[in-house]
C-alpha cells in the first residue's frame, strides 16, 4: 500500500512559501491526522522544524514519479482539527482580495495561544492504560513519547480514554481550581481526634452536616479559610477528603452577577423588521434604526429564532467599550449559551471561550470584530451592529473586513445576515438603495417617552471672550442646571492626553517625536511627552531646548486636561474620565460604565468611545465640546465621519422617560455634516454626500486600492514608489486612475518614510494579478528593507 502525503502550509509568510507543501505520514500516524490540524514539519535546507496546517492530502506515488525526496511530518500537534473545511475554504476566498500570505489568514483565525509553543498533558482514569503507560506518575507529557507512543495516545483520546491538556511555555492555558470531595467508603465519625483539636472535630462537624444535606464535594480554597490548611491537610492524609483539579472558565465572572431577562414585546416596526429577517435569508439586511429604536431588541429576538431552529449566531460590536453592555444583555438573556470575544481578554481568557465554540457548548459569540471567525457550526444569523465604523476593517495583516467575511459566512451556512446603523456608512447604503441589500426602518424610539433629543449648535467664534477656553457659557449653565437636577451629563472631546502639544512663546517651538513627524503629546498624570504613534516618551521641558526661553506654554485641549479645567469651573461635579488611558488596565471599560450607571458620578467625560451604545437613562444632557476635529482632516471620508459621530453621540441623551438636550460646540456651525446632525437628518446627509462622492469619483462610485511604501531612505522609498506605479499602469486599463506617489499625512513614523499610491477604479480584470506582483517586490533582495502595504478599500488615510 502506498504511504499517505499531506499537503502542509507552512508558518512563514513569503512568496515562496505561499503553497502547500508536500510531506510524508508516518504510519503510525496515517489513520490520525485530518484536515485542519496543526503539524511540526522540518522546513528549508537546515530541516528546522516549522509549525503548518494540514490543508490536503495526497499519495505519496505521484510525488515518486514527480522525483521528489520528501521529508515526514516529525510531530502532530492537535487532537482534533482547530481549522474546519468552512475556514480553509474561507481562507481561500480571503486570499483573493486580501492582499496577505494564506499562513496569516490562517492564524487570524485562531487563538494566539495556538500560535506559541506548548506541551499537551495527559492524563487518565483508566486504569488498565494508567498502569501500562502512565506508571507512577498522574500525567504524561505528549513531547516526552516516541512516535509510535503518541499515536497510540491519540487513539486513547478518540476512545475517550485520556484527557488532554494544553499547557503554554511558562504559562498554563486551562485555568483550574482545587476541589475536595468526600470518599465514599470512609465513615466520618470513626475517625478519632482529640478533644483538644477543636478545628478538626469543627471540620468533622460540617462535612457530616454537608453529607447529610446531600453535599459531597467543596472547593479548596473555602475550606482552607473556614479551617485552615493543615486541618484540610490532615483530612486528606487519612483518606477522608480527596484533591483533585477542575477546569473554570476564566471568563466565568461576567455570568456570576447577570440578573437573567425575558424578552421584550416588540413594537410594530420592530414587529415588521423581525418578522422579516426570520422569513428570508435571500440578501443582507440593513437595519437602519434611529438611536434608541430598539435594535437591540431586534437582534435578541432574531437570535433566540435562531437558536430555537437548533442553529448558532455571531453578534459583533465595534469598540471594547461596548462588549460590556451588549455582553450583559446577551448573557442575561442566554446565559451560559454565550461566548465573549474581544481584544481586552487576556490570551488564556480567549482560548477558554475559543474551546468553547469548538466543542458546541456555546450558540452564540459576542465580540468585536475578530469573533467573526468564531468556528460555529451551522449559523443561522450574523449580526454587525454600528456597521459603520471603521474598526470593523482590520488596520494590520491581514488587513480584512468583518463585513466582508459575514457576507461570505453567511451565503455559506444560509444564515440571516443583519447590518445595523443609526448612521449607515455610504456604501452600505448604496448598495440598499441597488438593492443588493433589504432595507428595514425603525423611525421611533423604543420607548413610548423617550424622544428625539433637542440638539443645539453653539458658534464657538461667538464665545471667545467666555472665561473658559474648552467650554462656552452655555454649556456650563446646562451642565449646572442637570446637576443640581440629580441628572447625568455626558461630555465628548476628540482627543486624548493632557494638551495637543507645547510651544514656545518667543520662538514658536514645538517639540517633535525624533522617529516620527508629528508633535509630542503631554501627558501630566506621567509628567512626560509621548508619540501617539511610536510610544516615544520624554520628559517635559521647562526651558525652551531650541532658544532656553522659560515661555513654555500648553495649547490645545485633551480629555486630561479638561477634567482639571471642569473641576476648577464646577468644584461640586463628580468626574468620571474615559479614554485610552483611563481604560488601559484589564476591565477598567466596564468599571467606569458600571460606576457611572450606579450614579457614582455626574458627568462622564470621554473620547469617541463613549459616542455609542451607552444607554443610561438619566442621562439628559450630552455636550460635544469640539465637534470639529475630524472635519479638518486629509481624508475624503472625513465629513460622513463627522456626522455619524455626533449623530450616535447625541443618540445617548433622553433614553428614557426624561427629555434630553444636546449641544454641540463648533467653529463651523454651518457645515453641512454639522447642520444635518443636528436636525438628525440621515437621509439629507446621505443625498448631500453621495452628489460630492459622484462628482470627486470615490467610494461607493469607485471602489480604492490604497498601496503605502515605507523605507528608512526618503530617496529610495520615492524611487520604489515610481516603480510600483509603472508596474500598476503596465497592467491596468486607461479607466484605472492612480493617484501619487505623494507622502502620507504624517510622513514619518518608527523612523520610516512613508509614501502612498491610491487606485480608484471600477472594474479591472488584472488587478488582483497586478496587486500580487507588487506585493512580491517585497520578497526580491534589493528591496529587503522595503515594506509594502496593499489595503483593499482603505477606510483611513492617515
């Protein structure tokens, strides 16, 4: 019989390397190892050994007639497969129109701790095996046995026999905790103790009291403290209590305190929508709601439609801010069906809730936008809520789009697909309006009381004189007015650190990053200056490095610095700041909101974090203290930006039974985006923008390639830039326009020059092929030190 081949791809992210590999079963390991499974293979003409998927299979006969001398696969990593058929086929698709090397596709789809060096543990309660095998020890390390016996230990698993687990370099991947339980054959009272050993006789006590009641088994730790160790200890020595370990979920303290929720009666549009959804999977679904509508409710209900049907959902949400909130309702409503995936748990925390999926426990994912590649079986809805924002298109390699993944998931398990937005983004939209998508509409708020908050512009040029620089009289009289109401006030500022940047008075200069070109921010809660981009920090000076004047002055206004100016401006004010650096410890999100909703606080101050999903009902004032910040940037999105934002920051205001207020402070109080915002007119902006994008060529009119080339040498990155373009122009049509090479915005980060090329076009049948030999230039030796970034409609230019 021939000996069986696999088809390996194999960890190294290069042009070469961007293929199945062939190489040879052990067979021993022949009827083990499937599709999907993760392998150690020697790789390269040192025979170092690479981790890679199997993606095939094959027969070793073919590769014989070919002349090939293949090498054998030296370890099997999994015992069951981490990638499924629908994700390796899912990777192929993406490789189409992601410009990134299929490894890279394929690990995104999995936890990080699968991508790092571990060791599996074996253990088992048979005791036939555990005598022939395991000898005195309680467990088996996988890397410690020849071929023949790990092959002969993943047949013991698929019997059932062994249990296996995963355990990381210097660190544990499973966490577990310590449980006593009872021995059945042991009689309590028969152990003999002393008068004196009061703490012992006190355990001997509780466990027959427990016994009693019926309850066999404690956990460790309690123990421990209500008798302390050494009377556990003896208990265990005479072989009335046994320690064993148990696995716990690290995730398990967001079930511990969710108070369980029925669903909603749902109103008539809600009604209309849902009814909908549940009817036809033939296309998407945008569900374009005003804030407040309800679409939450609508998702909830869709879902729970799905799970009664016997199927599995994925619920994404764009910030981490949000995953709180949202994963308490969904908790509340299914329980221990729900898995949480989002950048803010820890590496061990992401793969207990991986392994849950994996093995059917849960039926629905909550997350961000990763958790798209959940690996559910037999998805029956996919919901993207705030499908607007732009963290949905991942900004690093693999640089995809969570909406463009659900769509392909969706067409293949046949599941209702829902986009969800107060503020849709244009293309999205447009493709509704093509009728690509089924648009659904919710008009009204939810509640019968709540209302459309009032929203008020104030000329900021009108308030210059006013005593304060960040905020207008206006503003301050309201933020006292809800105060002394016992009403909460919601305050939004675009930017983060203490101030823009420093000057000097009497030469006008502004320290910069040395790796970057961009002004330092200061931070006065560290005392330093830092680069936003590379993490540079420097302290702050108190002459003036170019000239040693002493007018070192603070201009612009960060969320730190206008908490201290608030607190000077209203003493009594209970301040609660939420940004990237108040939210940098694990949970702080969700402590914030939490002690905001309890009423800890009046006022929360935040960066666009807390423009959206926050729904606190006394909150009746919302103040956008500088709405302009996006508006002025190199961007041709930067409009429709500007009006999403305050749309849904101003959606936080008057949820409930109590009428909310917003003001919006601007420069420009008769931009377009701005006045539209502030009449919460969707539609009108929508008209308005897509005549400039018609006229300008852009998005959702034409579809963008962004190319961005960095090289520590400004000449050398420019020369490679001219060559790229040619290369483009060779092999697209004369429609295609490209525009650059010029420099990006910010020109200079990590000590990098960075230069941009940007393709609009509408259809070109070379491109993929021509996008592919520019993202193979990377891999010639002259150009080593050249990076190349492809970025399939690019949702930031800066």
């Amino acid at each position: 019989m021939s000996q069986k081949i696999a088809q390996v791809i194999v960890d190294v992210p290069t042009m070469q390397t961007d293929k199945p590999f062939s190489y040879l079963i052990p067979e021993e390991l022949a009827d083990l190892i499937q599709i999907g499974m993760r392998v150690h293979v020697p790789f390269g003409r040192g025979n170092r050994l690479m981790q890679g998927f199997v993606v095939g299979f094959g027969d070793a006969k073919s590769q014989a007639t070919a002349g090939q001398n293949l090498k054998s696969i030296a370890e099997v990593l999994d015992f069951d497969p981490v990638l499924n058929a629908e994700q390796l086929m899912l990777a192929d698709a993406m490789r189409e129109t992601v410009f990134s090397y299929k490894i890279s596709l394929l690990k995104a789809m999995l936890p990080n701790l699968l991508n790092s060096s571990y060791d599996k543990i074996l253990t088992t309660e048979d005791a036939v095996i555990a005598q022939q095998y395991f000898g005195e020890t309680q467990a088996l390390h996988f890397s410690s046995l020849d071929e023949k016996e790990q092959a002969l230990m993943m047949k013991f698993h698929r019997e059932g026999k062994i249990s296996v687990q995963y355990v990381a370099q210097s660190k544990a991947t499973i966490k577990t905790k310590k449980r006593l339980t009872l021995a059945d054959d042991i009689k309590l009272d028969e152990l003999s103790m002393t008068a004196r050993a009061k703490k012992r006789l006190a355990l001997q006590s509780f466990l027959q009291e427990q016994h009693h009641a019926g309850e066999n088994a404690w956990d460790y730790t309690t123990l421990v403290k209500l008798f302390s160790r050494d009377v556990v200890k003896f208990f265990v020595s005479e072989g009335v209590l046994s320690l064993s370990e148990i696995e716990v979920s690290r995730a398990q303290a967001y079930f511990d305190t969710i108070v369980s929720d029925e669903h909603k009666v749902l109103n008539a549009e809600q009604e209309t929508a849902y009814q909908a959804i549940i009817d036809s999977q033939e296309k998407p679904f945008l569900l374009e709601g005003v804030t407040g509508s309800g679409k939450t409710e609508v998702y909830l209900q869709v879902i729970a439609h799905a799970i009664e049907q016997g199927k599995t959902a994925i619920m994404l949400v764009p910030e981490i801010s949000l995953t709180p909130l949202m994963t308490n309702r969904f908790i509340a409503r299914f329980g221990e069906h729900v898995a949480i995936m989002h950048s803010g748990l820890s590496d061990g925390e992401k793969y207990d809730e991986w392994r849950k999926i994996k093995s059917g426990k849960a039926k629905v994912v909550v997350g961000a936008r990763s958790a798209i590649f959940a690996p559910l079986d037999n998805i029956g809805a996919i919901i993207i809520d705030e499908e607007h924002e732009t963290s949905y298109k991942q900004d690093s390699n693999p640089r995809y789009h969570a909406r463009d993944v659900a769509i392909w998931r969706a067409k293949y398990h046949g599941a209702a697909l829902v986009l969800g937005s107060a503020t849709p983004s244009l293309e999205t939209r447009a493709r509704a309006q093509q009728n690509v998508y089924q648009i659904l509409r919710l008009t009204q708020r939810a509640s019968a009381q709540a209302e459309i908050p009032e929203v008020t512009i104030l000329d900021m040029r009108k308030h210059l004189n006013d005593k304060s620089a960040s905020f207008s009289e206006s503003l301050l009289d309201k933020i006292s007015e809800k105060i002394a109401k016992r009403e909460q006030v919601v305050l939004m500022l675009n930017r983060r650190g203490y101030s823009s940047f420093i000057m000097c008075r009497d030469c006008g200069f502004v320290p910069e990053c040395p790796n970057c070109d961009i002004s330092l921010t200061l931070h006065m809660d560290t005392k330093t200056l830092n680069c936003h981009y590379c993490g540079y920090t420097t302290g702050i000076p108190h002459t003036c490095p170019n000239c040693q004047s002493k007018k070192i002055r603070y201009y612009g206004s960060g969320t730190q610095k206008v908490e201290e100016e608030l607190s000077e401006l209203i003493p009594d004010a209970r301040i609660l700041r939420m940004d990237v650096d108040t939210t940098k410890k694990k949970g702080a999100h969700e402590r914030i909101l939490s002690s905001f909703g309890a009423g800890e606080a009046d006022i929360l101050l935040g960066t666009q974090m807390i423009a959206k999903g926050l729904d606190f009902p006394n909150v009746t004032l919302v103040g956008v203290i500088n709405a302009d910040t996006a508006l002025n940037l190199p961007d041709f999105r930067a409009s429709e930006r500007t009006f999403q934002l305050l749309t849904q920051v101003a959606g936080r205001a008057g949820r409930a039974d109590k009428k909310g207020e917003v003001l919006i402070q601007t420069f420009n109080p008769d931009h377009y985006a701005i006045r539209l915002a502030q009449a919460h007119d969707y539609e009108g902006f929508y008209q308005l923008e897509m005549a400039f994008r018609r006229k300008l060529n852009y998005p959702p009119y034409f579809y963008t390639v962004q190319l961005v080339m960095s090289h520590q040498d400004e000449d050398e990155v420019v020369k490679k830039s001219y060559e790229i373009m040619s290369l483009l122009k060779a092999n697209l049509s004369d429609q295609a326009r490209i525009l650059g090479p010029i420099p990006k915005p910010i020109a200079r980060t990590h000590n990098l020059y960075h230069y941009q090329l940007l393709i609009k076009y509408r259809f070109e049948d070379n491109l993929a092929q021509a996008l592919n030999q520019v993202l193979d230039l990377t891999q010639v030796s002259d150009n080593k030190n050249l990076r190349i970034v492809i970025d399939n409609e690019p949702q930031n230019f800066m």
